[in-house]
C-alpha cells in the first residue's frame, strides 16, 4: 500500500516579471500516491519552477496545486533534495537534520535517520569532513526527517562520477522500497528516470507542455542494462518529439 501523497497541478498561467510569455499556461498534471514520476526536459523548460510549485515555494501563479486534496502552500511542508545538498557548515550532521525543525530534532530521531542513508558514525562529522556522496546522503535524510511522503528531487546526481551515482541511485531505490513516497524527480537525464522512475513524463514547448506521458511496468530493481539502455532511447525519442 503506498504511503506518498497524490498531488493534482492545474497551472492556468505561471510567468516570471519581464519574460516575454508564460513558462506554464493551461498545465494539468495528476500523480498517484506512491509514484516515482520523473520529469524530463530542456533546460529552461520549467521543470525546477514546477517542483518548486508543487513544493509551496513559489506562489506567484494563477491556479491551483493540491497536495492530498490541500492547497500546496497550507499542506505538509515538502522538503528538496537539491544537486547542491545545502548543508549548514557550523552544524554537524545530525544538526543539520535538527535545523530544519522549529523544534529541533533530538537524536533518538536524527541518528536513525542517518543510520538509513549509511552515514552511521557521522552524527558529528561536519559538512567539510564529509565526501560530497556523504553530503548527498545527508541531505537525503534531512528530506525524509521532514516529509517521508512526498519527495522532490532537483537535479540530485549532476556533477557526480558515475561510479558514485551508481551508489546514490540504489540507496534512492531503497528508500523508495522502504518508505513508498511520492517522488518527483527533475532531471536532464533520461538514465536517471530509467533508472528510478515508473513514469516519464516529458515537457517541451513555450508555454511548456507535456509531449510523453507513460509508466515503466518493469520494477526498477529488475531492470537490466539492456532494458535501460531501452527506456533511454524511448525518452530520447520523445524529446525528439517522434513519440508523441
């Protein structure tokens, strides 16, 4: 049974003061609770503003994003993990998790969160002390310490060596196994989204639309190199705009 959260987009207009048209106009998106939905596109196309919408981040636009049927800037805070894992330098690892509530966070809560991200012994390791994987990790589990329904992922693999993405993409898959949250996951890659997620969806065009929207039956764990290289080509195709 999933335990992520169904978000519904209805963007009847976004544009930015002094752009020459809107990014996002008349854009309808639905995902199911529990789905790990990639989002594919040019850069500039809108993808980032569109986690951001979906996150309560950006509020100036005329529409409506509901996140299980609540207005996204009055739902649960959503919280990012970013290609930059904007961690605090004076804290520690389990502070940076703490700093994100209001309250705090004692460590009978952190230490766990870390322990399941495979930072076990880092609890007083600083941002610098850590390797960058290590500081991805740890923003992995500052997301889960805030929301383990609904996460937004922008962009988490750039500038990684392949062996390290590699690393991160099964510790991802397991925390999706584990926790079952919604998962929106940015991205200029279609490895990633063949790799991760159970459905593409691919954006193009000003103001931006969907051009491919399908599910990957296969789960993620049984996807072989063949059947990724697969699903590569087919995003590509649809970036090309042959499948429509």
């Amino acid at each position: 049974m999933a335990h992520g959260t169904t978000i519904d987009i209805s963007v009847d207009r976004k544009q930015f003061t002094g752009s020459a048209g809107a990014l996002f106009e008349d854009f309808k998106l639905s995902i199911k609770a529990g789905e790990v939905v990639a989002l594919i596109g040019s850069s500039g196309i809108g993808k980032t503003t569109l986690l951001r919408l979906i996150g309560g981040i950006e509020r100036d636009f005329a529409g409506q994003i509901l996140i299980a049927g609540v207005k996204a800037d009055d739902a649960p805070p959503s919280r990012f993990v970013f290609q930059d894992a904007r961690l605090l330098p004076w804290l520690d690892a389990a502070g940076n998790i703490a700093a994100v509530h209001p309250k705090g966070l004692p460590d009978e809560r952190a230490l766990p969160l870390l322990a399941r991200v495979g930072l076990s012994g880092y609890e007083r390791a600083f941002p610098q002390q850590l390797s960058g994987g290590m500081q991805r990790r740890l923003g992995l589990a500052r997301a889960l310490s805030v929301n383990s329904r609904l996460l937004l992922l922008d962009e988490p693999f750039v500038s990684l060596d392949r062996l390290l993405i590699d690393e991160l993409q099964r510790l991802f898959l397991s925390v999706f196994r584990a926790e079952k949250p919604t998962v929106v996951l940015v991205s200029h890659s279609p490895e990633d989204a063949a790799r991760l997620a159970d459905r593409v969806v691919v954006l193009d065009h000003r103001p931006a639309r969907i051009i491919a929207d399908f599910q990957i039956k296969q789960p993620p764990e049984e996807r072989s190199p063949t059947d990724i290289l697969s699903l590569v080509e087919k995003i590509k195709s649809c970036e090309r705009g042959s499948v429509q």
